[in-house]
C-alpha cells in the first residue's frame, strides 16, 4: 500500500512509500516523533483514501504531521 506523509501546515509531501505493514508505521507515527531530513514532525490525523488506477481500486494511508 502506498504511505504518504504530509506537512498539515504547508502541504508538502514529506515522504512516500510502499508498505505492507501499514498499522506498524501508523503506530509508529504516532509517537513521540518522526524525524524527516527536513526535521521532526509530530503525528496529527491521518486519511485512508481510495482511488482507482487502470480500473482496479486501490488505497493509500496520508499520514499528516506538524513540524516540532
């Protein structure tokens, strides 16, 4: 599953990956921290969104944070 992480202040897309072990980054997003090169954020609220690519439906996790 695609896993975004984004700025919620400025709306830039800090980070996106594949995984497929999505309820471990989210549980890890949602601790102390997450540090980025661009610095630490904290976890604020996340989306589960779907979207269809070539007639198959996918979903992604956009995880939102603030910088700290």
């Amino acid at each position: 599953m695609n896993v975004i992480f984004i700025d919620s202040f400025s709306g830039e897309e800090l980070l996106h990956m594949m995984s497929q072990d999505v309820a471990g980054i989210l549980a890890a997003a949602q601790g102390e921290s997450v540090t980025f090169p661009v610095g630490h954020f904290k976890y604020e609220f996340h989306n589960l969104d779907f979207y269809e690519d070539n007639g198959q439906v996918r979903q992604e996790l956009v995880i939102y944070v603030k910088k700290i």
